[in-house]
C-alpha cells in the first residue's frame, strides 16, 4: 500500500536525500538518552528502567518502502509488551480497562505486527513526538477512533501526558496539547461521518433511529478540519444501525425502520455514499493541506451469536490467516472503503491533496482476543459482550507502529518534494 518513493531525478539528489534521511532517523535517538522500553512496568523510576530498544533499529531501510506492505503480515510473540498498564496510563476508557474487570488471561497483551517481508518497529514516543513537533493530529468517527486516540495517549503517557485545551466541556469533541512538543490531538465524535438526526431514541431496533443525509458530509468536523497537519477518518459499526436514508434531501429508503412504504436498502449503499461524500469533502476543502488518513474497518469478533444475541468473543490467542478469512459484510464494507480511497485519492492528486490508507482490517481480523468481551463491566452490569472495542492495552496499540511508520516516511516524502 506505500509507496513513497517517486524515482529520483539525479543521482546527486538521490545522495543528498540518502544523507539527510539517515541523519533524521539517525540523530534523533542521540537527542533522547531516555529512548527505551520499560520491560518491568511496574518500576515507576525512569533511572531504573534499563535500556531495551536501539537507534539503528529504528532506521527505515531505504529500499523497504517500495516492496512492503505493512499492513499483511502476521502477529508475533512480543514477550516486552505491553508498554503501559492501567497503573501508569489514567486515560484508558472504563469499558476497555479488561484487567481492572478481571480478564484472567494476559497472553493477549504479548503480540506485535510483523509485516511480510520487512520489520514495523515497535512505537516510540519519543521519536513520534519528535516527528509530530509543531503539528496537530484529528482522529474523526465513532468510539474506535476514541479508542484508537487513548491508545495513543497511553503509549505516549511514558513521555508525557497531554493537557485538555478543549473549546467545550464536551465529551465528544475533546482537544489535548502536549506542551513541550507543542503537538495538538484532538476528537471529533462523528459516527457515521455524514449529517446526522436521531429521529428516534429507541426506534424499532432499541438502539436509536437516525436519518442519515448521506450526500452531506457531517459539518461538526468539516468546519474544524482545515488547521490540521493530519486527520485519521473512520466509521463502521454505527452503519449496522435502524437508519433512514436521505438523498438531496429526499428520503430514499431505510434499513431496518420500520415505517410503511419506505424501501429497505442494503448497508453497503448507505456506507459506500457516506465515504464517497466523507471523501469528496476533503477534496472540496480548499484549505485542509494537511495529510487525510482514511483507517480501515475493524471487524468485529461475536461467536456464537450476533451482539445481542448472546454472541461472544473467548478467544486468548490470535489467529493465523490460514485460520479466517475476511467474508461477508466485513468484507463488503472494507472493499467499498479501498474503492472509494482509490477514487478520492486519484481525485485529489490533480489538487494536490494528500490521501493514505491506515489499513487496519487485516491485522484486526486477525484478533478476536483483542475484544473486552465481558470485562468491560463488573458481572452485575446487565451490558452486552463487547466483541467490536479493544482492551487497552492491547492489539490496538500496535495502530500507534503503524501511523509511527506513516509519520515517518511523511517526512521523507516532504524532504523528497524540496529535493525536487
Ligand atoms: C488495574 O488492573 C488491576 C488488575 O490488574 C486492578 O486490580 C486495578 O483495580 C486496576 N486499576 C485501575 C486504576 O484501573
Ligand atoms: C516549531 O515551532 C517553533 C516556533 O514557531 C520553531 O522555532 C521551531 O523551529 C519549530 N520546530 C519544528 C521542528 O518545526
Ligand atoms: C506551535 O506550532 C504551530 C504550528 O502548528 C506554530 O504556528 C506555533 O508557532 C508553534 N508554537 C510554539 C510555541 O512553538
Ligand atoms: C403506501 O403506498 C400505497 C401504494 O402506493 C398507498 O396506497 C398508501 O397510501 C401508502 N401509505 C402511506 C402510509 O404512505
Ligand atoms: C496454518 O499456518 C500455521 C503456520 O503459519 C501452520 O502451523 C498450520 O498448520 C496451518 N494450519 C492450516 C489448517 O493450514
């Protein structure tokens, strides 16, 4: 899926990049003596924590890039992981906090992403907040891009923790600022990423009844985006939902809503005119120069059982690919997802906007021990199995190796671009 590299006009532009890029990735290290991992989590006193992660490591092969895919590969038993507990990060979300709810087994917890054919280093934060110095980071969509942002906070915790600069006491439109980094992450709680109503609370499926405007991309985050340096899109599991469906205003159908003569209408409709217009709205937005980042669906893990149907997620190991197989909605919603990025992505070139895919779906798939499952609550809470977030820690931190990499070779590309 990257491919950063353009071919190089001259060999001496080739050099010079070499050069510089080996002193960005080189030297950045030397500038954080305290650049390593804590093996024992409970030692609180950074001057006890020996050192377990090296510079050269860290060192992007230059010929990587163009033949890896980072986003196929396979799980790996990372024995040093996890790199936070719910001791040392104060951000994890009550429903994700597994082990505070008595998840018995931690195997879960030991897994890193190894790409076929190349390695994805582990996330520093030292080095990430480096990378990201002076510039600002909006996560849009549902309570997975919440999750996705804790994860990052938590990861990040070991340097330092961010300050709330929100402009409201909102829960769902959350801004954080890391002071010495003068690095800016914020929320914007859009689960469908169009125009939203509720039209009903409860509705036909008890879960809410909502009128989706499907050509209106949802004007909480477009009116907010235009400052940032990256904005990560995602949206899912809220298209399951009763929904009515409206085009140019018009109702043109609806799933699941129960009301006389309005044609049901497949999700993937729905979800597949969401994306386009999520995606056309960043190619319209003549003042967002900053990098879109489109991550993909996260598939959900009930056995057994759909989720409210007594459906399960018991698992304590990750799967190999040959054991599943993407299938079904997962399936159809994660192609729609790389078709409408394909387009968008050709689209915005003319325009020069930057598009990339955080292409999540297959390292995810391959999790189902990922999922709270039933320690996202004490027993006595009458709440469903949560088989769709993640524990934290857990296999979602690895997000963080990914957008890492990302940031990365964002800084190679922009290094590239002034060679030119
Ligand atoms: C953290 O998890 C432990 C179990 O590992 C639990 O006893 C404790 O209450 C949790 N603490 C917090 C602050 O969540
Ligand atoms: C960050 O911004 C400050 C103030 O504008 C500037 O002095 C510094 O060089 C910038 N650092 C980076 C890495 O862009
Ligand atoms: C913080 O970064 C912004 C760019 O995102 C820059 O304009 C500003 O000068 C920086 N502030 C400081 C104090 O470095
Ligand atoms: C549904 O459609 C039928 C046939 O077009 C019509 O007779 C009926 O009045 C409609 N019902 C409602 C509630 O709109
Ligand atoms: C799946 O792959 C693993 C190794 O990656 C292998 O040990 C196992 O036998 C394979 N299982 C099947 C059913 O092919």
């Amino acid at each position: 899926m990257e491919l950063p590299f353009r071919k190089y006009s001259t060999s001496a532009q080739r050099f010079i990049l070499l050069v510089l890029a080996v002193m960005v990735m080189g030297l950045i290290p030397l500038y954080h003596p305290l650049n390593w991992y804590p093996g024992d989590l409970v030692t609180r006193n950074p001057s006890e924590i020996s050192p377990k992660y090296h510079a050269e490591e860290q060192k992007i092969d230059n010929k990587e890039p163009e033949t890896c895919d980072i986003f196929s590969g396979k799980w790996v038993w990372n024995p040093v992981a996890p790199y936070y507990t719910n001791m040392t990060c104060t951000e994890i979300h009550e429903h994700q906090n597994c082990l505070k709810y008595g998840r018995p087994d931690s195997d879960f917890l030991k897994w890193r992403w190894k790409p076929n054919g190349c390695e994805l280093p582990i996330f520093n934060p030292f080095q990430f907040l480096d990378v990201v110095r002076n510039k600002s980071l909006a996560v849009i969509g549902d309570s997975v891009a919440r999750n996705q942002m804790q994860s990052l906070i938590c990861l990040l915790s070991r340097v330092e923790y961010p300050v709330d600069v929100s402009d409201k006491p909102d829960q769902s439109f959350k801004k954080y600022k890391y002071t010495t980094y003068n690095f800016t992450l914020a929320i914007y709680w859009s689960p469908f990423l169009v125009s939203t109503k509720e039209a009903d609370a409860d509705g036909p499926c008890h879960t809410g009844l909502y009128n989706l405007y499907l050509d209106e991309a949802d004007e909480k985050w477009t009116t907010q985006i235009e400052g940032y340096d990256y904005i990560i899109l995602n949206a899912g599991h809220w298209f399951a939902r009763c929904s009515v469906y409206f085009e140019n205003n018009q109702r043109v159908g609806c799933r699941y809503c129960g009301l006389p003569n309005v044609t049901e209408i497949p999700l993937p409709y729905a979800y597949q005119r969401a994306f386009r217009t999520t995606l056309k709205a960043i190619n319209n937005l003549e003042n967002f120069k900053g990098v879109a980042i489109l991550r993909t669906f996260a598939p959900s893990h009930y056995e057994g059982g759909d989720w409210n149907k007594g459906g399960d997620c018991v698992r304590t190991r990750p799967y190999s690919s040959n054991e599943t197989a993407l299938e079904g909605q997962s399936l159809e919603q994660y192609r729609i997802q790389v078709e409408e990025f394909k387009a968008a992505e050709n689209e915005g070139k003319m325009k020069g906007k930057r598009f990339r895919l955080l292409d999540t779906t297959q390292a995810m798939l391959l999790r189902p021990d990922g999922h709270p499952s039933k320690y996202g609550h004490w027993p006595n809470e009458n709440v469903v199995n949560d088989c769709v977030h993640w524990c934290l820690p857990g296999p979602i931190d690895s997000w963080a190796d990914f957008l890492f990499r990302m940031f990365k070779m964002e800084g190679i590309r922009s290094l590239e671009k002034k060679l030119q």
